[in-house]
C-alpha cells in the first residue's frame, strides 16, 4: 500500500475554510478595521476582511468599501486578477472606450486574455454593472470554481437578474478562492478498485458528482473514477473514489482539476470474495461477509450513516476498526467479471446497479448479456481483475421466474408492479413490462432502480408513454425474467 503526501500553499494569505460556503448571513465576527462602512453582522463582511488581508479589495479614499454600490465590469475585472493571478495573454485588445492611462487597463487586459471576460463591437463597457447571472459566470471562468457553488455562497440573495454590489461581488469571488485553494494532500491505494484521496478541505456538495468525479480526477493509461467520492464517516476531508480496475505492474500519473498531483502503483492485493452462486436463470452473485473483514463502502461513507441497520463504522486512515482491518468493496458501478463454463467460452458479465448489499449481504449481483442464460446442469467458474473468490464455481440449476401478481396505476406514467413473493434483494433491476391495449398500442415500462418496497416496485413508462383512462391493458413481461398469467390494468 503506497502513500503520499504533497505540501500546498493557500491562495490566499489567511487560511479559509470551506464552511463558509454555505448561505451567508449573520457571522459574529469583527469588520475589517479599514472599512468603517463595513458592520460586523453584514453578511459580506468575512469576504471582505479576507480579501483586504490579502490585497485583492480596496475601499475608496481610506474608509469607505461602499459595499451596497453596484460593482462596475471594471472592479470585477480587478478583483478578479488579483484573486485568481491571471496574466495577460497575447496582444492587448483595442478598445474604444479603455485607455492606457486608466486604472483598470492592465487588470482588463489580463482577464480578457484569460477568456473569463468580453467585451462587445470594439467595447469593454468598464463602467457598466452586472446581474447575478454575469458574475458568477466570469468568476467561475476565472477560479474554474463551478457556478452552481457561487451561487450556493449567495443564499437566499441568489436571484439571476438583479444587479450585483461590491458586496455581494466579494462573497462570489472569495467562495472561488476557497474552491480554488482545496488540493489533495494525501493519497492511497487501497484495493484495485479503490482510491483514498484527502483534501485539504471538505469538497463542496456541487463537486460529489458522477460527470464531476471524471472531469475532475483524470488519470493515464486508461484508469477513469466510475463514481463518486464519498466522504469517510469519521472524517472530515478524506473521500473513497471508486475507479475502474488498475493493472497489475502499471505505474499511474494523476491529476486535479488539471493539476498534476502524482503518482501510484498499481495494488496487486485482490479483495478477498466467498462464493459465488446462482440468484435467477441469467444472474449471479459473489458473496463476501463482514465477518471475514469485508466491508462494503456504504457501512462507512457519511451518505449511508443511519441506513445501514446497525452496520455503520468508521474505518481510521489505515481502514482499521477496533484492531481489525477490513477491505473495502467500493461502488460496483460499471464492473464487470467473467464467467466461464465448463468447456465452453469465457462470458462477460455486468453488475446489477444496486445489489451490493441489499439484502443484508455484501453480494454484488451479475447478469449475463441480453439473450444469454445459465444453461441448468453446467458448471460455471468465476473470476475477475479486482477479486479473488474462495469458492468461485457453481452448477447451474432450473430457477423459476419471477411472477407477476398484479399491476396497479400509480399516476399516468408510472406503475406499481407486484409479484407473489418478496425477492429480497434488487431482481427487479434493470427489467421491464409490456402493457398491450385492445387495438395493439403497446407501452414499456422499466423498473425504477431502488424503488422497490418488499414485493412490489415501480415501472416508469418509457419515451414519454402515458396510460390513456379507461384503457385495459394485458401485462406481460419483457423478457423471460418473469411470468404474468392473465395479469391486466385499467387506467384511470
């Protein structure tokens, strides 16, 4: 297991921390001495304090920030050099309304050539205003902050179109310092399917996003994150990043937010899986047990806490609790493995989107492709590149479908499909109904992934398909992972 550490320096010259980018209100904090119009409890009033410390914002004449003035293309064209260091970039622009001798020419220059600002047919317009909606753009161009993030700074103010103050300006600007100044300080390996990447602040809620994650993370030789990062229970700023399995004997160069940060080998441990065994007549499961020092991710993520039956625990740096240390089953979101009959050909099978531990288990379900099925009376062996499997082989053998009781209406789009047993784990996923009217119409539904409650689960109805009142229509199912004997539905 290899760790790494990496000094950063902040942006800016006092330290920030994350939690002021919530909604800002009424902080008991001291104005800035500089600025005598400036109050305690203004909600601007800690963004000003850190952005004069670091020189970013200056008032006018000595005292006066004028915090409820509309900022000017020209203020925000400064603040926004100074807080983000951009420099100008190729030949400076002709402007027809920008001088050499103004203040603002060098600061608009440079942030024109860093592509975060524009101007219009020959004009910067320096002294016009901008709405809500204009600042956050250019200052989330300048910080490569997410816009969605600056606007969470703003609160209840946030409202687009209105045009914003110096005050409201310096909120937006240093929510980005702080975005900008996280960095990764620490990372592991943990299991081929795993990263442990520390920050040096908490991650805003914006940037826990799948399309986030692998915009954010980008790794060489073909290494992507498959989900996203979960914040360790116990912890404040360490995240588990499922990526996709690593290859044995290859080094991998990462990087973040286009920063390159280091590099790591390969984990050649396997994490360590029970059995395998048959759950329907095309899926699988391979079982792993808490007992044996296995853990699924969502026994010690943050998100799970209080879902989870009792089973939540927090696992320190080095994923020990109480003396015992457990690997990890990070997110199954876009694995595959391989099963192989007994003198036949190598298959590829793909994980079951939520069946990592639904049934009070850790056994990730698998599905062979469309059409294929697990022929009764065959030996099967399992294998793949991120675990090893005690007891990899099973025979095959007759599993009766799912059956299909009743279908009721729950609204014009969706429906709620019951079956004659609970199947205790998630069998319906990735499944769908046909429902087929008098005169042939005929509507899919597919299951809505964890909507299941006990026997019954929602199917929504596809491409844009509603029920029309007063219809009956006969259910069947799509595919043979289910039988419907003269199961009907009359819409409403």
């Amino acid at each position: 297991m290899k760790t790494k550490k990496m000094i950063t320096t902040m942006a800016l010259t006092t330290a920030v921390t994350l939690g002021s980018l919530a909604p800002i209100h009424v902080l008991n904090v001291q104005a800035a001495a500089s600025f005598t119009d400036v109050s305690a409890s203004a909600p601007y009033q800690m963004a000003l304090e850190a952005l004069e410390k670091s020189q970013v914002v200056q008032g006018y004449g000595q005292h006066d920030f004028r915090p409820s003035q509309a900022i000017t293309r020209a203020e925000l064209a400064t603040m926004a050099v100074k807080a983000f260091q951009l420099q100008a970039a190729g030949q400076a622009a002709a402007w027809s309304d920008v001088k050499a001798s103004d203040w603002f020419y060098e600061y608009v220059n440079a942030v024109v050539g860093q592509g975060a600002m524009t101007g219009e047919n020959g004009s910067f317009k320096p002294n016009d205003s901008l709405s809500q909606d204009q600042l956050i753009a250019i200052v989330a161009k300048a910080s490569k902050a997410d816009a969605a993030t600056l606007k969470n700074a703003l609160g209840t103010a946030y409202s687009g179109n209105s045009a914003m103050t110096r005050g409201e300006a310096a909120i937006v600007v240093h929510a980005a310092l702080q975005v900008a100044s996280i960095q990764v300080t620490e990372w592991k390996v943990v299991n081929p399917i795993t990263l442990q990447i520390t920050f040096s602040a908490p991650l805003p809620k914006e940037e826990i996003d799948v399309e986030k994650a692998k915009a954010n993370f980008t790794f060489d030789n073909g290494l992507t994150p498959l989900n996203i990062p979960q914040l360790k229970s116990g912890s404040k700023s360490t995240y588990i990043l499922p990526v996709s399995p690593q290859k044995a004997g290859t080094t991998y160069s990462f990087s973040y937010k286009g920063k390159k940060i280091g590099t790591f080998e390969a984990m050649t441990n396997k994490i360590s899986m029970s059995s395998a065994q048959q759950v329907a007549f095309d899926t699988f499961e391979i079982e792993s047990k808490l007992e044996d020092g296995v853990t699924d991710y969502g026994n010690v993520v943050v998100a799970y806490q209080g879902k989870r039956g009792g089973l939540e625990f927090s696992l320190d740096d080095n994923n020990i609790y109480n003396g015992k240390t457990y690997q990890l089953i990070s997110s199954m979101r876009g694995k595959q493995v391989t099963i192989t009959p007994e003198n036949g050909e190598p298959i590829v099978a793909s994980y079951v989107p939520f069946t990592q531990a639904t049934d009070g288990r850790q056994a990730p379900k698998f599905r062979l492709p469309e059409g294929q099925t697990l022929k009764p009376g065959v030996k099967y062996t399992v294998t793949s590149e991120w675990s090893t499997i005690t007891n990899p082989t099973f025979t095959a053998k007759e599993i009766a479908p799912l059956q299909i009781q009743s279908v009721e209406q729950a609204d014009a789009a969706s429906l709620n499909v019951t079956l004659s047993a609970d199947p205790k784990d998630e069998l319906f996923a990735l499944r769908s109904i046909v429902l087929t009217a008098a005169d042939g119409t005929k509507l899919n539904a597919t299951y809505r992934l964890t909507s299941r409650k006990g026997a019954v689960g929602t199917f929504d109805l596809q491409n844009g398909g509603k029920l029309t009142p007063g219809t009956t229509y006969t259910v069947a199912p799509l595919g043979n992972w289910a039988t419907a004997t003269n199961v009907t539905l009359t819409a409403k």
